[in-house]
C-alpha cells in the first residue's frame, strides 16, 4: 500500500488462560465503525456457547476516505482495479500471514464489510480456492454483474462456505435492486457446500440494520 495503516485487534482473554488455544479470525472493514460492535456481539454470543470465540481484525479505511481507493472497481468489468488490486494483495499476502505468524489463528476465517467494502469482500470469494471461509455482505454496493459472478462460483464450491447477505428498503433502489437479483439467485442454489442466508430488515433502519445482521449471522 506505500502507507500506514491503523489495525485493532481483540484477542480472546481464555488464551491468556491455555496458550494451546486456536481461534477462527475475522477481517473487519471499516474498521474505525464496525469493529467494536462486531466484537461486542461475539462476545456475547461466546458466553452464551452461541458462537466461538474470535480473534477479531478492524481495518481503518476511513481515516481520509480510504475505503473509496481500497474497494474501487472497473465499472466496465465490475473487477478491482490498479489501486484496489493492491488492498487486495495487502489483505490476502501480508494481512493474513502476517496474524498467523503472530497470533493463536485457526483455518476458519471470516471477512465481513458494509456497502462498498461489503462488495469487495466477494472478491476473495471469486479466488479458485477461496481463502475465506464465510462472507457477510451488510447492505453491498454490488459491482458490475456481481450476482451472476456470485451464483457461478456457489456452483463451483467443493468444499462448505459460508455467504450471509443483508438488505432493506432504506437502501438506494438500484442497490436494492442488485441485493435482490443477488438474492433470488442465491437462494436458488442446490450446492450443499453453499450455505447461504439473507435477512430483510425493511422494518428497521439503514444504520441500525448493520448491528442487526452482525448479531444476526452469527445466530444462523
């Protein structure tokens, strides 16, 4: 990236109990907003043996308006482009190494972003052999033909991952628009190794439906 970047890391307190402890990883976007709330909520779940404990990463992208370069796309393509090839790389070749040389990681791991980062998080899931297990896609800003890039690759699955998708009416109608042919081509997929679920939270609010799904996908 030629730069700095701000990383928040929680680690469970059991390993400081049992250094043999492992735990599943969670990339987070938009870090600077998502990251307390995405760990408040596994806390939670993980005293009530809802959910594992994680180890949590919050990537700051909103400290001059990164996210816009980070999770650019070619309009023509719907594919990243010259910059944000080079937060993908950051995130798949020195972000991950870099937490598994250093912290207690288990295989499982999880990416989970809101609208324009939301979307870039289905790049990694297009790989021939996904590095992420399970992907939450909070209200995305789909790109370019995304739905159909998605429903080949669930196809294609050979081993279980995981795909949670949220939306409502309080999103722009072209962004709705793209959830639901997303939607309606996901829930139609006969892969056993896809395991897929949306939630509508037209009855509740834009900002409030971000906590909402984070609690929710760790319930299904």
């Amino acid at each position: 990236l030629n730069g700095e970047r701000i990383l928040k890391i929680y680690v469970p307190e059991s390993f400081q109990e049992d250094d043999q402890n492992t735990y599943p990883v969670t990339v987070v976007f938009d870090g600077e907003f998502l990251f307390d709330v995405y760990v408040a909520n596994t806390k939670l779940f993980a005293s009530r043996d809802k959910a594992p404990e994680q180890i949590v990463v919050g990537i700051f992208q909103n400290q001059n308006e990164e996210r816009y370069s980070d999770c650019d796309y070619s309009e023509d393509t719907g594919l990243p482009n010259q910059d944000s090839s080079k937060f993908y790389g950051f995130v798949r070749d020195e972000l991950l190494p870099y937490l598994d040389d250093n912290y207690p990681t288990s295989l499982f791991k999880t990416i989970m972003g809101n609208t324009l980062t939301a979307n870039f998080t289905n790049y990694f899931f297009l790989e021939s052999t996904p590095v992420f297990n399970a992907y939450i896609n909070i209200n995305p800003s789909y790109a370019t033909d995304m739905h159909q890039k998605l429903e080949s690759q669930s196809q294609n699955l050979i081993t279980p991952y995981y795909y949670y998708l949220s939306g409502g009416d309080f999103n722009t109608e072209a962004r709705t628009t793209a959830i639901n042919n997303t939607n309606n081509l996901l829930k139609l997929s006969e892969n056993p190794n896809f395991k897929y679920h949306y939630d509508d939270f037209s009855n509740s609010g834009k900002t409030a439906s971000i906590g909402q799904a984070i609690a929710r996908q760790l319930e299904v």
